[in-house]
C-alpha cells in the first residue's frame, strides 16, 4: 500500500446539493521517474521527477483543468492515467474499482480514452477515416459492420458528413477536420472519461471556438468527464469547472474555477494568472510574473519546490515539503504561507487575480 500525502478526503468538495460529491476517477500518490541517460553503473544514477507523489480527484460529470508551465508533468500525468507509461508508484481508482487489480486494463481502458495535440500524428496514414473510428470497436469484438455504422453515427455527431469524410485519409483533411476525427474516435468505445491533451492548442482561433462548443455539446449529449489539459487559461476557465496547477511534478492547488480565478491562494498560480494576456492597454505590463527559469527535475529544490522563484519564501519552505491541504470550502494548496495555523511568522497569503 502506498503512503499518501496528507489526507486524500481533502480533495472532495461538496457537491451544491449537499454531502460531498462523488469521484469518477482518484489517484493517489501518483509517481513517475525517468532515468538519465548514461547515469548509473560508474556515474550516480539520477532521474527526472516527471510526476512526484500526485493526488488528486474528477469528478462524475466534470472538467477538470490542468494548468502550468512546460515540464511541470501535466502529459506525463495523462499518460499515466491512460496507462500508456506505467507508474513507479501510487494507485488509480475507477469508480470505486483500483485498476489493474478488481478492474482489468482491458475494461479500464474502454471507459477512458484521450484526444491528443498533435492531430495528424495520431491518426494511422493507411486508414481511411472511417477504419480509424471503427478500429477499437473491432478489437473488443464489435462486428465490422456495426463498428462501421458507428463510425459514421459519429462523424455526424462531430459534424463532419459521413458521404463526403468517411472514405477519405489523414492528409485529405484539415488540422480542425482531423481533430474532429480524433475526438469521434475517442468516443467510439463509449467512455466515460475523456483526456484532452492540448486537444485544440494546434487550432486557429476560430476553429477552436467550435472544437470546444463541439466538447460542450458532446459532454452533456454522451454524460462523459473531461480532463482537460491546457496552456491557455482563458480555455480553461470557459471550459472546466475545477482547475488543477501542477509544478514541477506536483500539485501547487486545486479547487473551483472562481476560487482558483478571483482567489488563488498559491503564489505560482498567482504568477499564471498574471500571465494571461490583456486587451485593456493599461492593464498590461512588460515585467514578467515570475523571475528565473524553473529548477531542474533532476535535482529538485529542498523543502518547498517552488521556493527558489517564491518573493513570499521563508526559512521553513527551503526546509519543509508543504502537503496538499484545504485552504477553504473545496480549495486546496500546498503553500505553508497559505496554510491557517500553520505556526510561521508571517500571515496567510492571499492573493487576488
């Protein structure tokens, strides 16, 4: 069994209707590390701490974003989800059920499926766009028919006519179009989770206003969760209901849209937040939120990770690991500056967006 990090029922906020809401998917002490090459043996082994110890809920119905810089383990944590790259450690439940132990991959992996950024690469070249849609259905036993049927029920549904697309390939589309194809195909298992990988970072901005109402139809048509996955904030807060900031290979907070957007409560998502373009000239400004580079996933800082670029920073975060804690109502941080009670000198930061 693993050993968590802090309490994981801190995670759950409480559903409008009262009692706490329930989760569709929970990871618990989620990590994942990548070997150096050509450390080992004569040299010291080192290691990318890609994902370091990640807890974190979605809830039935939700969008969860999740949000950070490059490098912070936002794909890795997809993938780990999706069980294309196998954990180092940490469990994922479905629905109750811990996968790969009461819930086999095999079905786990119907209920989940991911859309990801790069359009073209994940599509097979040699497959019309109609095989590429009734392709998993076909592995889990779908007669080819049916499977075909699918196909084109879904293409429709993605808005792209079955007469005019089903018989094409790949290259004959454009990135949108091949986008469209990618998320028909994702649903063609009937999942229940779908992760969204930059799905809709690649696309102009008008083909991108309708991939993401094309995602809000489709969710409340099909009853499907996203995790969704983006660099662009102003996406985020259209798209999802909670948001997740990961830094560095952990969770920085988490908690509800307006909490997160008016009152965030870590300093690093503070800085995102700043970093969001402004229309109003007199809003903007060329310093940048944040100074300095972030630290290397080789040799991440002691204490608190995100210290060493923190202007709020005391001796007890270059010494302490802050956990995941409730902050307030549904939102949590792991900031010792943000924690009540908490025993430092200095007060509990809040900071408005």
């Amino acid at each position: 069994m693993i050993n968590l990090v802090g309490e994981p029922t801190h995670l759950l906020p409480v559903g409008e209707r009262g009692g706490p809401a329930q989760p569709l998917i929970s990871v618990r002490g989620l990590l994942k590390h990548f070997p150096v090459k050509g450390s080992g043996f004569l040299k010291p082994k080192k290691v990318v701490h890609a994902v370091d110890g990640v807890n974190f809920d979605i809830l039935k119905g939700e969008t969860l974003g999740v949000v950070g810089e490059s490098g912070c383990g936002k794909s890795t944590t997809a993938r780990l989800l999706m069980q294309l790259i196998t954990p180092d450690r940490g469990e994922i439940l479905f629905d109750g059920e811990t996968v790969g132990e009461t819930l086999p991959l095999s079905e786990y992996r119907r209920q989940v499926q991911m859309v990801f950024q790069d359009s073209y690469a994940s599509l097979n070249p040699r497959l019309t766009i109609e095989e590429s849609i009734a392709f998993a259905p076909r592995v889990h036993g779908v007669p080819a028919a049916k499977a075909i049927a699918r196909a084109h029920d879904l293409l429709h549904r993605v808005g792209l006519e079955p007469v005019r697309f089903a018989g094409r390939y790949p290259h004959e589309l454009s990135g949108g179009q091949r986008q469209r194809v990618n998320i028909a195909r994702a649903l063609a298992l009937e999942p229940r989770l779908v992760i969204l990988d930059e799905a809709v970072s690649a696309l102009d901005k008008s083909v991108e206003a309708q991939v993401l109402n094309l995602l809000l139809d489709l969710k409340r048509d099909f009853g499907l969760t996203y995790l969704f996955i983006s660099h662009d904030l102003n996406v985020v807060r259209f798209m999802c209901e909670r948001v997740m900031v990961m830094y560095l290979g952990k969770v920085a907070e988490i908690g509800e849209r307006d909490a997160i957007f008016e009152r965030t409560r870590h300093p690093y998502s503070s800085a995102l937040l700043a970093s969001m373009p402004k229309m109003d000239p007199g809003e903007r400004t060329l310093e940048p939120p944040l100074s300095g580079d972030p630290p290397n996933p080789i040799d991440p800082p002691a204490g608190c990770r995100f210290h060493t670029r923190c202007s709020f920073a005391e001796d007890i975060c270059r010494q302490t690991l802050p956990p995941l804690a409730r902050i307030s109502g549904a939102q949590s941080a792991a900031c010792l500056m943000a924690m009540p009670n908490s025993g430092h000198s200095g007060a509990p930061v809040q900071m408005e967006a």
